[in-house]
C-alpha cells in the first residue's frame, strides 16, 4: 500500500541558506501535518494543513512557511536557517475530520534528516 | 510542565517479562489517546488507541482513566523485537487532530 512520501531523505543546509522539504500524503488523505525531532527529543508539533487551508499551528518559527497544493502534497520552506534547526522533520497525513476514528490515524512519512552545518 | 509526561526510563527486561509504561495528561479537554512505537531515528507508528473501557491487542492492553488523565500500556511476554520507544499520544484539537507527543519511553528488551 502506498504510504507517506517524503523527499529528500536527508539535506545538509549552510547557516543562513535556506531549504524546501516535500511530503506527499497518502492517496485520498486531505490533510498533512508537519512536527520537528531534534536529537534525543520527541517530536514537536509545527503546522497542519486540511483542504489546502492551514487548519492549525504549533511551535513554528517565523522563519518556516508551509502550504499544500491541489494535488495534497505540502512543502515545508525554512529560511535563514540556524544549528538549532538540525532535526528531523516528519510528515504525516491523514483523512479529514468528520469520518470518526479513520480521521484520527496519521500515517507517518520516514522523514528527512535536516542538518545545518 | 509538559503537557503529557512519561516514565523517563530507560526499562531493561528479559525476554519473557511483563512491562508497564505510564502517562499522565495535563488537558482535561483532550480528546483521544494512543501509544505510538518509534524505532531509532525512524517515523512513530500507530501500535493502538486507547479507550475508557481498556483495550487489548494480542501481548498489549491499554487503559485510560479520564478522571485521574492517565494512560498506561502493558506489554506481557516481551519479546526482543519490542524493544523501542514507546510513545504516549493525546490528540487536543477538537475536529482536527493535533497530535502532543510525550518525551517517550525507552524499552530494551534482552535475551
């Protein structure tokens, strides 16, 4: 079965440069999420997006935007990147809300691998 | 104050042995909960929810108490391949998920 798909797998970023992560849900999934795991930590919530609306935010930096296109898939754009920023950076997907249980499985992507030199 | 707290571990047990993970919550608005597994640097995976009524799955039961916002997770007959970390999950947001992670706990389960 077709799973979350996350590209790249791993990104090794300069201080100050900046970096374009994708994620592509699972067919039929209209909603993506987005959450951050640094070394050692468990994974924080940064954004979500439900019918290419922003559905709900977390702890996202300013220097971070995300948007989801026609298609579902969403991007992740960090800018001015900083050392703390070295995490990895999962996506996960799900069916929208109203559809009961199913709506509450997120389905996770393998992630991609941030590191800021 | 975290906002789901877990056993720090790490817990290391012999093949065979009976395991239980805690959790508390500090939202009483939340809505539902779940364990997730986590293998090393690799994406969490749902292992199952958790409900009132308390929930079984093969060698894993999960029981919820609203009233004292605590989740716990046994895992009997523990087997090498269960060593992970295990993650407790409460989802706040009312119609659309936001999934709060705990720190996790470890288990290393050994011959």
């Amino acid at each position: 079965a077709a799973g979350v798909i996350q590209s790249p797998r791993h990104l090794i970023k300069e201080k100050r440069e900046t970096a374009t992560l994708k994620c592509y849900p699972i067919p039929r999934h209209d909603t993506v999420y987005w959450y951050q795991q640094g070394p050692g930590q468990d994974p924080q919530f940064l954004i979500s997006f439900y019918e290419k609306m922003q559905s709900d935010k977390g702890s996202i930096p300013d220097r971070f935007s995300a948007q989801q296109f026609s298609d579902y898939h969403s991007e992740l754009n960090m800018s001015s990147l900083e050392l703390g920023d070295s995490a990895l950076y999962f996506c996960a997907s799900s069916l929208g809300p109203g559809q009961g249980a199913l709506s509450e499985k997120l389905f996770f992507g393998s992630g991609t691998q941030l590191s800021v030199l | 104050r975290k906002e789901v707290e877990q056993d720090p571990g790490p817990f290391n047990v012999p093949e065979g042995a009976t395991v239980a993970f805690n959790c508390t919550y500090s939202n009483s608005a939340s809505q539902s909960f779940f364990w997730y597994r986590q293998d090393c640097r690799k994406e969490p995976k749902l292992l199952m929810s958790v409900y009132s009524s308390g929930n079984e799955d093969g060698r894993f039961t999960a029981q919820l108490n609203r009233a004292s916002q605590y989740i716990s997770l046994l895992i009997r007959d523990s087997k090498l391949s269960d060593s992970a970390t295990y993650l407790c999950v409460v989802n706040n947001a009312g119609g659309y998920n936001k999934l709060i992670f705990g720190a996790g706990t470890r288990l290393a389960v050994h011959p």
